[in-house]
C-alpha cells in the first residue's frame, strides 16, 4: 500500500531544470509543453485578505500563522 502511494506521488511530480538565461533563450517553446502550466509568480496575499486554500478564514489565523513562527 505504501509503494502504491508512493508510486502515485512520484508520478505527480514534473522534473524542472534550472537554465541560464543564455540557454532560457537558446530553447524552444515546444521543447517541454509541460512548462507552460507551471506558475512561476504569484500574488502577495495580504494578512487580512482571505487565505487562498479557500477555507474562508483571514491569511493571518490560516496559513499566515506558519510565516509568523
């Protein structure tokens, strides 16, 4: 069951390779169609904001707390 699992997990993951920028540009889009889906930058979430794992509760008294430890 646990190798089962892990397999899972495993397969969910998508190898990322860090490039120059040199080779960044060198590259062609359609090298990996995968890349494309990865989001790269994200909005900063305000303390009051809701959280954004949708559980309704402000950032602060959700994930927030993990930062402020």
């Amino acid at each position: 069951m646990l190798e089962d699992v892990e397999n899972k997990l495993t397969k969910l993951y998508i190898p990322v390779n860090a490039i120059s920028g040199d080779e960044e540009n060198n590259q062609k889009e359609t090298s990996n169609p995968l890349l494309k889906y990865i989001k790269v930058h994200s909005k900063k979430v305000e303390m009051l904001e809701p959280c954004p794992c949708g559980s309704g509760k402000a950032f602060w008294q959700c994930h927030g707390k993990i930062k402020l430890k």
